[in-house]
C-alpha cells in the first residue's frame, strides 16, 4: 500500500509542478472563478461548451499543491465530456474526498482522479481538492459570482 500511496503522491507533484491546461481560454464560452480563503487558493476556470459537450478546458490561479494538481487533473478529465458527464463526474468525485477516511470503497472508476483519494484522511485539505470542482460547476451554469469554500 505505501508504494501505491508514493506513486499518488508522484502523480500529484506532477501536475502541481506541470499543470496541464495552465492558461487563459481565448474563446472561453464560460468561465467563473474560486477562492480558498482558508489557504488563499485562487484559481479560474475557462470552458468552451459547445452543444452540450466541454470542447476544451483550461485554469488559471495560484493555490497549494493540491489545488492546482486537482484543477490540472479535472480539466484533462472533462475535455470531451457532456455537461451531464461532468456533473456527475463532480459527485463521483465528491463522494471520493468526503467519504470518512475508514470506510471501504472503491474509486478505481475515476482513473487519475483517484490519486486525490488520500485527501479525505484530511478534512482540511478536502476543500483545497475540491475547489476546481466547485468552480467547474459555476462555470458549467454561468453564474457570476466567485465560488469559496467557506
């Protein structure tokens, strides 16, 4: 199991270190923004959303590790999935970093996503995982206000 855990840890270093998708999306068609006050992640989602189908995704922000492997992670995920994909993606992914740390469950369906898994044995760090999500979920529904985990 420890080697299954450094190999995540791997993976998280990865795409904090090399984001994918780290840049402005000129022909965003949808967008919003999403703020961590209790660790100062600041990230931006862009979409470009065309019937019904996330064409291309990108971010942009500064944050944790954690954040920013989660937001990187989260936009190769969603390249090339409906609207309703991506939704259901967000509570996959929810139910994964907020179910209690003992409870036995299997998150292998979500691919890469499953690295941030280990984030659920810290409360604190589960809205730092979480953050891009929630911001996704704004985006995908244009609302305009900036999204915060508090």
């Amino acid at each position: 199991m420890s080697d299954l855990k450094d190999l995540y840890q791997e993976v998280i270093l990865d795409h904090n270190r090399h984001p994918r998708n780290y840049h402005g999306l000129d022909d965003a068609t949808q967008r919003a923004d999403g703020y961590n006050p209790l660790c100062g992640d600041r990230l931006t989602i862009y979409l470009k959303i065309e019937n019904g189908v996330i064409r291309d995704a990108s971010f942009e922000g500064s944050g944790c590790a954690i954040s920013k492997a989660s937001a990187s992670l989260l936009t190769e995920t969603v390249k090339g999935k409906s609207v309703q994909e991506a939704e259901a993606l967000f509570h996959r992914f929810h139910d994964m970093v907020t179910s209690p740390p003992d409870s036995p469950t299997d998150f292998s369906d979500l691919g890469k996503l499953s690295v941030l898994e280990g984030v659920r044995e810290f409360p604190v760090r589960v809205k730092c995982a979480s953050l891009a999500w929630h911001t996704l979920r704004s985006a995908v529904a244009a609302k305009d206000e900036t999204v915060s985990t508090e």
